[in-house]
C-alpha cells in the first residue's frame, strides 16, 4: 500500500509531457530511438551507401553513374579476386582450428591449481592486449629478410645455411601471417574456453571418475560437450573476426608478395582507396557479406540446436 | 559382499589436519553413517574411501585389499553427490547408462538394469527427460538410479538429502532405508543432521574436529554418549548440561549446582565417588524431565522459572532458568503453563549423565 501510494504521489509531480512515458509503448520507444539513430547512422546507412558505391562507376575525382552488376562481373573475371577468395577462407579455416586447439588445450592447463595462477592468466591475455598494429610491427620485424631474429637463431643452431625470405615467397608469406594470427587470437580463445571451464562443476567430473571414465573419456564425454555453447560462440566471433582481417595483413605483407596474401579488406582497401577505383573496392568489400552470411547463419543455427539440447 | 577397513586414516592439507587416526571397521551389507558439525572431517574420510581425495597416511581397504593407490574407477565404488552431480547434456538413461558404458557392457545388460533401477525407484516415465526438467526429489531419485545400475560393493552418500526440502527430505529417508534393505549394500553416508544419522544407520560415528568421537548403534550413542559432544550432538531437543560440584553426605554423592541439588543414584555415585569436591558437567535430556508430583522423591526435585513455552503440538518445551543455568524440559501437550510460571521439576535419576568439566568425558 505505501509503495503505490508512494509511486501514485510522485507520479503527479511529473509534467504531463514525462508521464506520457508511463505507457510501455512511447516508453518502449524513447528507450530504442537512441539505438536505432546509431545503427541507422553508422552501420545501416554506410551499409546501403556501399551497395550504391558498388553498382556505381565512382572512382576517385569521377561522381560516376549507375552501372548495374558490372563491377562485380569484373572481379569475379579478376584472379587476384579469386586468388584473394582462397586466400580468406584459407587463412580463416587453419587459424580457427589451430586457434581453438591450442586455446582449448591452454585453458585446460590454466584451469588447474597452481601457484601464480592469477598472473600467469593475466600474462595469457598479453597478445590480445596489445594493439594489433604494435604488435604486428614487432613481428614484421621478427620475420624481416635482413634482421630475421628467427633467421638468426635457425643459422645459430645450424638447422639453414642461407636466409630465408620469410615475406618475400608467397607461400611462407601466408604462413606467417597465419602463425600471428594464431599468436594474437589464441588467449581469447584459451580466457573464454577457461571461463567455460570453471562453470562445469568438479563434481560432474568426479562422477565420472567414479563411473569409470578415464581422464580422456571424461573430456569427450563431460568437457567437451558441456564446454559446446561457449565454444561455438568463440568459434563465431573468431571467425567473422579472421574472415574480415585487415591490420595484420596491411602492416605485414601489405597483400603481397605479388598479391598472394590479400584478404577481403586488404583487397578491397587496395583497389578502392590505394587505386582509386572506388566502386570496384566497394563491390569487394561486398562480395564478403553473402560467405560471412552463410557461415554465420549456419553457426547461430547450431548454436541453438546445441543450447536446446 | 564388501567391508571396507579404515586404518590410522589421516588426510593434511597443506598445513590443516583435518582426518585424525580414523579406525572403522565396516561390515558387509552395513550402513555406516558418518555425522557431525560442518568441517568435521567427515565428506573428506568420504571422499578419501572414494579415492576422489589422496591419502595422507594410513589405510583404506576394501574387501581386504588395499586400496589407497587404486583410482575412484576401478574401486568399484558409486556415489552420490550433495548436488547430485547429473550430466546435464544426457538424458536420465543416459546418465544411468554412462557407468555402464564406460564398463563396457552389453547393450540388453545396459537396458535391463536401467528398467530395474527405474523400477524400484519409481522414475520408468522420466527416462527420456533432461536433468534439468527435473524436480530436485526426481533428480535426487536419477542420482541414486545412476549408483544402483552399477551394482558396486559400496555406496557412497555425501549429504544426499541436503538440498531438499523437509518434507521431502523425511520422504527419501525413509525410501533410503528401503533401498538398502532391500540390495543390502554395503553404505557409507555421510550428514551433518543427526536425526538422519540416528534413522538411517546401523552404527553412526561422531566425528568432530577430525576425531572419531564415538562409534556405536543409533541407541548406544543416545543412552551412553561417550562424552559431552556426543551427549549434545546426538538427540533432539539437545541435552541439557549443568556445570556442578561432587561433593559427599553420609556416603551418598550429591551434584551442587546453584538452585540445584541432587542425589547421584547408585551406579552413577560409585563411578563419581572418587572425583568428591571436583568440578563436573550434569547431563539431562529434555525428555527425560518432567513436572514434579508428590510420587518423585525430593533427591531429585528442583525449583526452575519458565521462561519461553514452545508448543510443539505433540509436546510442550519448556525453557526453564535453574540458577544460572538453563534446563528444557519436555511436557504433556495438555499442560497450562506460562512463561513466568515457578515450577518444581523433577528427573530421572537412571538417565542422569556425568561428564568430567575438563576432559568432557563420560563418567
């Protein structure tokens, strides 16, 4: 009684105009314009603003006009386009399976007791702190022709007698922007598959000891499926991540050599911005969005048969 | 067929004794119950005979093997956990089944003792269900289904009864004492509620601080409790205790108390003789005090002042002052009394305990 007796007095002290907000549906609105102006202004508009930029023949100091499909039947005649397509899915496929295994197999480690435990964690995250650009640089530098320290110590240990060109031959190019990637994504998979692993009980693992489970049968049959939801969100996220990774490719190989490591962004950045040939980089740039639609789709739908269950 | 010894059985951790020199012998087709307050030592002897918990020194063997090295799987052991512990992802046959699949049994096999268990458990419609659509009786029923399949030499209990809710809980219990009964497993359950212990167990062993306080059946422990604790610990309403003096009269040994003065009758004086002018703990059970009538000889009358009247229904409990000391003293529900009230109370002189001030042993 004395909270609505309460609620009714304030409620006359409001001004009419406030006490609109009374009702859920202008409430319910006030609340989701702020969202919606932001989403309209930043992604939703830019978004559409794109798909005009990719049917147009806009280049840099030309407006251009309506040209239809036609930028996009020119790349997909484009190997490097095709070469960049490879590439993506390529580079997106090893370093989520190498991401996830390594993280996984890290945060079973970190989930055990031990001395220092909080620090170590902390360290874990290192790499996924650090600004991509700062720390792609020092790996640019790890990896450089002349200063290779990577060289150095292979030379030192006597496994190569001459240098190897690590960013100067396509396919060891593609190779070490894989092996960054997997260094800089590896502690968001390991922090979030821990995080995982400290909401499954000891007691379900305990049970099955007593069940008769070795320790390897205990991760197949108890970890591994209640640690699914958490680990196909990570997968999810990782995933559109890699797919539309731009930095570390820009700063390391800049797409070469000769083209051979460009990703979607890098791409489409280099023929839109670096050439000039807006609509065609805009067209690229879409081309992304049916592949990540598709993988994103197919994973929610997993999810929430997984969450079902 | 299953005993399981416990010998000298210690457990550290890191600098904390928590199981001191546990000695058990538990018989074959026994139900063992393991009680007392929380950090007592009890979960942890559990989990030591379960070989979820390393050994510090000391021995557990089962059917005359030792077992201290021996992984919790092949112990052919089954437990049931405070939480259940139920494989979330598997539906109740599942989690039932999982022990036997890891055992590698036939399939028929698998499903035969599955619609046994379920059977006797009542829980044949819920086979197909989730963990999680489950009540906590039917999860706490999938929990002993998933031990009984197994069919092992020995039941481990950990607190499976309390998250609970009361009703329920007296419900299980008795279901509980049914089981086994009925399988005649060998069981070890382990509660920090007495009446539990006292309902369920063959013999019950108090255990406090890491020390086994008393071993014995039910009614053993609650006519000659071994010591203060035990006295206190085991039997609802707890015992009243009363810090007096021994002194001796004409051969007779009277307990001096302020407001209280009682003649020790005479298996109790002899034991007390000795102990003429030292400080002692009286013991006396609610129920085991009554209001005074013109019948009960005056040795063992005192005069008390009711301060709260708790009406139970089948009874009355009266907390009543007698000097210093406060004495409960269980009454006929029919009595008119209030709070205020001057009584003269009376005890039973044979169930009288005494336990020394110091060491709070039995006398």
């Amino acid at each position: 009684m004395a909270v609505t007796a309460l609620s009714a007095a304030e409620s006359k002290r409001l001004s009419p105009r406030l006490r609109r907000l009374e009702d859920e549906r202008w409430l319910a609105m006030a609340l989701l314009t702020p969202t919606a102006v932001l989403l309209g202004l930043f992604i939703a508009y830019p978004f559409f603003e794109g798909v005009l930029l990719s049917l147009s023949s806009t280049r840099v100091g030309d407006p251009g006009h309506f040209v239809g499909l036609k930028n996009f039947h020119k790349i997909w005649d484009d190997s490097i386009f095709r070469t960049t397509v490879w590439n993506t899915f390529w580079y997106t496929g090893v370093t989520t399976v190498f991401k996830l295994a390594l993280g996984l197999w890290l945060a079973i480690l970190l989930n055990r007791h031990f001395k220092g435990k909080a620090i170590v964690r902390a360290f874990i995250l290192l790499p996924f702190i650090i600004p991509t650009v700062l720390s792609t640089f020092a790996w640019k530098w790890m990896f450089d022709p002349t200063f290779s320290v990577i060289n150095w110590t292979l030379f030192q240990l006597g496994f190569i007698t001459t240098r190897i060109n690590w960013l100067g031959d396509p396919d060891l190019a593609m190779t070490s922007i894989i092996v960054i990637n997997i260094w800089r994504g590896v502690p968001f998979f390991a922090i979030t598959l821990l995080a995982g692993l400290q909401t499954i009980s000891p007691e379900l693992h305990e049970a099955a000891a007593i069940d008769g489970a070795r320790p390897w049968a205990r991760f197949w049959h108890v970890t591994w499926p209640l640690l699914m939801p958490v680990t196909l969100v990570v997968v999810l996220f990782s995933v559109i991540q890699t797919f539309a990774d731009f930095q570390l490719v820009y700063v390391m190989t800049g797409g070469g050599p000769a083209n051979a490591t460009h990703l979607f962004a890098t791409y489409a950045y280099q023929l839109g911005i670096g050439t000039g040939l807006l609509s065609e980089g805009a067209a690229i740039s879409l081309a992304m969005f049916p592949f990540l639609f598709v993988i994103v789709v197919v994973q929610l739908l997993y999810i929430r048969r997984v969450e079902t269950r | 067929m299953a005993e399981v010894s416990i010998r000298k059985l210690n457990k550290m951790f890191d600098v904390t004794h928590v199981v001191k020199d546990v000695d058990l012998e538990i018989r074959d087709k026994e139900f063992v119950v393991l009680v007392g307050p929380s950090g007592c030592g009890k979960t942890t002897t559990l989990r030591m005979v379960a070989g979820l918990e390393a050994i510090s020194s000391g021995q557990i063997l089962i059917d005359d093997s030792v077992v201290n090295e021996v992984p919790p799987m092949d112990r052919d052991i089954a437990m049931v956990f405070q939480n259940y512990a139920l494989y979330p992802h598997m539906s109740v046959a599942g989690n039932m089944a999982f022990g036997l699949k890891m055992r590698k049994f036939a399939k028929p096999e698998i499903e035969t003792r599955i619609k046994r268990a379920a059977a006797i458990l009542g829980i044949e419609n819920l086979l197909e269900r989730k963990p999680r659509q489950l009540s906590g009786g039917q999860r706490q029923r999938v929990a002993l289904g998933r031990a009984i399949v197994r069919d092992p030499k020995v039941f481990l209990f950990d607190e499976p009864l309390s998250n609970l809710d009361a009703k329920l809980r007296v419900q299980m219990r008795v279901e509980l004492k049914k089981l086994h009964e009925r399988l005649g497993t060998t069981a070890i359950y382990v509660t920090h509620d007495q009446v539990e212990a006292m309902t369920l167990g063959d013999r019950v062993v108090v255990m406090k601080d890491g020390w086994v306080q008393q071993v014995g059946d039910p009614l053993e422990l609650y006519n000659t409790p071994a010591n203060r604790f035990v006295a206190g610990f085991i039997g609802s309403p707890a015992m009243n205790f009363i810090e007096a003096t021994l002194g001796e009269n004409n051969g007779t040994v009277i307990a001096e108390a302020p407001g209280l003065r009682l003649t020790l009758p005479g298996s109790l004086a002899a034991r007390a003789r000795t102990r003429a002018g030292r400080a002692v703990t009286l013991g006396i059970r609610p129920e085991d005090v009554h209001i005074a009538t013109d019948r009960d000889s005056p040795e063992f009358c005192f005069d008390a002042t009711v301060e709260v009247v708790e009406q139970l229904g089948s009874e009355i409990l009266l907390d009543t002052r007698v000097g210093p000391a406060t004495v409960v003293a269980s009454v006929e529900p029919t009595m008119r009394i209030r709070s205020n009230d001057r009584l003269r109370l009376s005890l039973k002189p044979e169930r009288l305990h005494l336990f020394d001030a110091e060491t709070e042993a039995a006398i």
